[in-house]
C-alpha cells in the first residue's frame, strides 16, 4: 500500500526554536515579510513573496533547532482554509522528501493552531507522500519518516485533529492503492476480498453476493454487463452500525467496482485504454470511506455497496439491442455496452433501497460528458432532493473537495426514451453526463439521493505540486465528512 502507511505522525507542544527536525515547514503569507530565521533580507529582496506554491529553503538558519526551515507560501492569510493549508503541507512534503529528508516538521501558529487546519496538515502531509509505484524495482525510493506538528501548548485540539487526519487520509490512500492496482492483479473478486480483509480489520459486517444469488434476486442489469468477462462478479456489502442503536435513518453509500471496462462490444480506442483499470474507483471509495467510519463512530447506520464487475467483449458478451430486466422490474434496452456503470448501478441502488437504506450517494466513474462539462476540477453532482443535495455540498466544503450542482430536470428523461423496453441506457450525444443520472434517478426512484461523477477527478493524469500522479481518492474525505456529521 502507501508509503505514509509507516510515517509517524507526533505533535509536539512547543516554540518553533525548539523544535527538532530535519527540516520544518513554516506557512508565510503575502502582505507579511517573514523576518525570521535570517529571512528579511530574502523577503525584501522579493525572494520570499508568500505567494501559495513558493518554496524557499534555509540551511542552518540561526537560533532554530531544526537543521532547515522551509519557507511555504501560503497567500493571501484571509482566504488560507484548511484546504489550502493540506496543498501547502503536501507540496512541502513531496519538495522535502525529494531532498532525502526524513524528519519533517510543521508549524502551526497563531489563529490557524486550531483542531480543522491540524488535521487538513496531517492530510495533506499523508496523501503528498503516497508513490504510486508499488510494482517497480529499483531501489531508489525516497521516504519521510516521520511528521510532527508544532503548535502553542495552549491550542486546542490538535492531537485531536491530528489524529482524525491520519485516519481520513490513511483511508484515502487506501482507496488509490486500490484504484492504481493493475486489472489482472484486481479483479472482481479480488476486491471483494479487500473488502472482506478490511472489514475483519476494523470490525465492520461484510457480505459478497455471488452470481447465483444475484440472479435468484432479478439482478439483470448487473449480470448482463458482467457476462462477457471469464471473471465472476461479486456483489460486495459493508455494514457499520453504531452501538447507540440503528435509529430510524441509514445512509448507503453506492460505489461503481468495474475492474477493468474495455467498452464490451462497443469497444473503447486503443489509446488510453489502460487507464481503465480506474473504472472501479467508485467502489474503492467506499470501502475506504468504510475503513475511516469504522474507526471514527459516525452517529449514523452506514452501509456500503458495491457492484464488482469486469466488462469484456467475451463470445458471451451482452450486445447493443439486448434488452435486459432490472432488479426493480424495469427493461432496459442497451444501446451502447460502454454506459456499463449505470447498468450495475441500477441493480445495486435498487438492492440498497430494499436492505433499508434511507438516503443514498453513489460515486461513479461514470462519463467523458462530465469531463467536458467540468473538466479536471469539480465533481459532477446530481440529484433528486434538495436537502440531501445541500448536505453532500456542506460536506464536501468542510473536506475540501470541489463539487458543482449539475441540472436534473424532468426534460432530460425524453432522451432515454426507448420503442422496445422501459428506457434505454444512453441518451444521445447530448447532456451525457445529465441522462446517465437520470438513469440512476429511475432507480433510486423517491429515496433522497445524490450521485457523484468523478470521472473528471478520480485521476490525475500529471502529478500536481501537492499530490502524485494517478488516483486521488475523491471523494472519499466528503463521504467521511457526510456521515460524520448526520445529524438526522
């Protein structure tokens, strides 16, 4: 898994001179010449701005323990949120790291020595140290071993938020380990064993459905996707339960688990297909979201579900024109083999609806359209209550994951419109992003819902200051967030 799986993360109450590290990070902002550690005249020179991203590194800098003090410009001070602060901690921590610096450091001063910005540090110190090059052989890895924060004695709560950081963002990463592992060394089943081993690990309930219990219960839609593949699917399920009791509400989380997509038999282009390992990001969403919930107690019941499949173009391979029958009962004439997710999603929301859950999210890998529309940066977000809506949308702001409200008026359901069964699974060329959730909408029917397309945002295809290239494990921190802060 990920390298920040054995960086030690400490805080330690105590002035910054006295702080011992290899290297220690110290935010600076613009408007604020840093006149420490022998900087002014840097500063006034305009080597030090405190622009956000500016890195500056001081050798043997005086009257300090740490061996370098690192100078990370944080911008402007009133727009500097946790958010914010998790980029600058990992950016500040790849930079270090890349140096051969072991032990790191960060300061935490002033108004900013608060319980939220220690943990959105440690996040970000965690998820910058993620590599995802597991299955290479060269001996030339780099690692940090550990990562202390430094804040006043009198702060409040920073071990406290430390300590959730380090939960939230060791799930995160799990999820990218997940995502980044190639299609033959995950498969369906393969996943569902993650799930079980993850489950045993922090007492959650896990159950796989198999292809005959699948089928016994109508799942027509999952299966007929599942059917061009050698490999078997898996219907995987997680349960947390709170001991204060079920309650009267239960929040199921939906992941999309397709472990490899080719298309089927409306097969994608050579080039770039081999990203489509990460078709099952959705689902590795979930089980990191259910590691996290395990260990922080969320007041909610919180299920998970997540429909496994490979889709191939195997001599069994559903084609376009085959008409399918859904758990729900409804038809579905498959025009397109490649608009798979919504396919297993049906089935899988359907089955969530009728284990009780009351509320639901799913997070897909879903379409190219919501890449079009929102390119790389925001979260497509659908759905069919305001309320629900509302509360994905506070979370995610409290996580720091960008999500945009898209439109799901009842105009959009005409272009699913089929001669031949009760709806097609492909709209059209236009609004893609928009029909697919209105695919799902059918099947989530009137249990208040939200669906997250993060085909956009599951991946990076060039690494960034602050994070590696390849998963990043969205939108695992606002799932968390969500559930952690249900209030009924």
């Amino acid at each position: 898994m990920s390298q920040s799986e054995i960086m030690q993360i400490t805080t330690v109450p105590t002035s910054l001179d006295q702080a011992e590290s290899d290297a220690l990070i110290v935010p600076v902002f613009e408007g604020r010449l840093e006149e420490r550690f022998g900087a002014g005249d840097l500063a006034q020179a305009g080597e030090v701005s405190g622009k956000a991203g500016e890195l500056t590194l001081l050798h043997h800098p005086p009257a300090v323990a740490a061996a370098r003090v690192l100078l990370a410009g944080a911008g402007k001070p009133e727009k500097f949120t946790p958010a914010e602060l998790r980029k600058l901690a990992g950016t500040a921590l790849r930079h270090l790291k890349a140096k051969s610096v072991r032990k790191v450091a960060l300061a935490l001063e002033g108004e900013w020595a608060m319980e939220g910005y220690s943990a959105a540090a440690v996040e970000g110190a965690i998820l910058g140290d993620f590599e995802p090059d597991r299955y290479k052989t060269t001996d030339d890895h780099k690692a940090v071993d550990s990562f202390t924060l430094v804040a006043p004695s009198e702060a409040a709560g920073i071990e406290r938020g430390a300590a959730r950081g380090r939960i939230v963002a060791e799930a995160q990463n799990y999820t990218r380990s997940l995502v980044n592992e190639p299609a033959n060394r995950l498969t369906p089943q393969k996943l569902a064993q993650a799930a079980r081993e993850s489950a045993a690990e922090f007492q959650l309930e896990c159950q796989v459905l198999d292809t005959a219990r699948m089928t016994e219960l109508g799942m027509g839609s999952l299966l007929g996707v599942a059917q061009g593949s050698a490999e078997p699917p898996a219907l995987i399920e997680m349960h947390y339960r709170p001991e204060s009791g079920p309650g009267g509400e239960h929040l199921g989380l939906v992941g999309k688990g397709v472990t490899f997509d080719t298309g089927g038999i409306s097969i994608k282009p050579a080039d770039g297909m081999e990203k489509m390992k990460y078709d099952m990001a959705g689902g590795a969403t979930m089980i990191g979201v259910m590691r996290a919930l395990a260990q922080l107690k969320p007041p909610i019941p919180v299920s998970a579900y997540i429909p496994a499949v490979e889709n191939m173009p195997g001599s069994r391979a559903q084609r376009p024109g085959d008409i399918v029958t859904a758990m729900s009962g409804k038809t579905i004439e498959v025009i397109n083999t490649d608009a798979e997710g919504r396919l297993i999603l049906a089935d899988a929301l359907t089955y969530a609806r009728r284990q009780g859950c009351t509320h639901l999210v799913d997070a897909a890998t879903l379409t190219g359209a919501i890449v079009v529309a929102l390119a790389h940066i925001n979260v497509g977000l659908f759905a069919n209550d305001d309320g629900m809506r509302d509360r994905v949308l506070r979370a995610a702001k409290g996580a720091g994951d960008r999500m945009w409200a898209m439109p799901l008026e009842e105009e959009y359901k005409e272009y699913l419109k089929s001669a031949f069964a009760d709806l097609a699974n492909v709209g059209g060329r236009w609004g893609g992003a928009i029909t697919a959730a209105w695919f799902l909408k059918e099947f989530a029917e009137d249990t208040p819902w939200v669906h997250l397309d993060i085909a956009g945002t599951a991946w990076l295809d060039d690494a960034k200051p602050h994070l590696a290239k390849g998963p990043t494990g969205v939108p695992v921190r606002t799932l968390v967030q969500l559930a952690m802060d249900w209030n009924g």
